[in-house]
C-alpha cells in the first residue's frame, strides 16, 4: 500500500526556501523582532513559519549571512523604486 506524501513532499522548491529563508530571518532578528512580525501574520503564515522551523536542521553561518545580505538588498531596492 503506497502512502500519501507528506505536505512538504508535494511543496514545489521555490516555496520550502521561502519557508527556510524566512525560518532563517526570524532567527537572525531576534526573539523581540520576530515576535512582532508574528503578530502581524495570518494563521497560514504562522503555519509556513513554522514548518519552516522545522525542517531547518543545522544552520551554516556563511548561508545565513548570505540570507540577510540577499534580504538587505532586496529591501533597499524596493525602497528605491
């Protein structure tokens, strides 16, 4: 009998790194920062957040500096448009 694929199987790429990329940022801002913007989020969002947690395993300093230098520029060109 073949089981059904769990949640994040059937996830396309571009979204389980958004989640990972988001996990990551959330971590990176700090407990008072991150709680904030939780507030803020729709309970699907807080979901995402979350599986987004957990499926985050062991992180690696290089990637995360990339990620908030990936976030960094974003903001800074959508501040400039």
């Amino acid at each position: 009998m073949e089981t059904a694929p769990a949640p994040t199987d059937r996830i396309p790429a571009r979204h389980a790194d958004g989640r990972r990329k988001a996990a990551i940022l959330m971590l990176a801002l700090g407990e008072e920062a991150a709680a904030r913007i939780c507030a803020e989020l729709d309970d699907r969002d807080i979901t995402n957040l979350a599986i987004g947690f957990a499926d985050l395993g062991r992180l690696d300093a290089k990637e995360v500096e990339q990620l908030i230098e990936e976030f960094a520029t974003h903001v800074s060109l959508s501040l400039a448009a």
